[in-house]
C-alpha cells in the first residue's frame, strides 16, 4: 500500500505516466467518481476568503473602477 507523496510520485511515475492518454482519464474517473461516492471532502477550507474579504475586494474593485482606472 502506498504510503506517502514519494511512494505515490514513484508509482505514478512507474505506471501512471507510462499509460495512454485515454488509459490515464479512464483512471482519473474512476478514482474522481469512487470520491464523489464516498462524498469525501477535500476542499481545504482554511485557503478560503471569508465573507469580508469577499465583500472588501468587491468594494475595493468598485472604488478602483469608479476611479477611473477601468478602461
């Protein structure tokens, strides 16, 4: 069993990158499709903006745009 980012950038090196092109999406949907059934989450949300910042950067893009720095 594959245990860490080495041992899977070695076997992704060894097989992976050695199969066609269409053997190689055919991997990737099985692997995305048997995630999307486990429902397993993998989005890291401490990288995400919060609301505020949402809401900043969009008043900073209209001051900015407002100042005439749009073409």
């Amino acid at each position: 069993m594959l245990k860490t980012e080495a041992e899977i950038q070695e076997f992704y090196q060894k097989i992976v990158n050695n199969l066609s092109a269409h053997e190689q999406l055919y991997l990737a949907s099985l692997i995305l499709n048997n995630l999307a059934e486990k429902k397993v989450m993998v989005i890291d949300e401490s990288d995400t903006w919060t609301e505020e910042y949402q809401n900043d950067l969009a008043a900073f893009s209209l001051q900015y745009s407002f100042e005439g720095h749009i073409c």
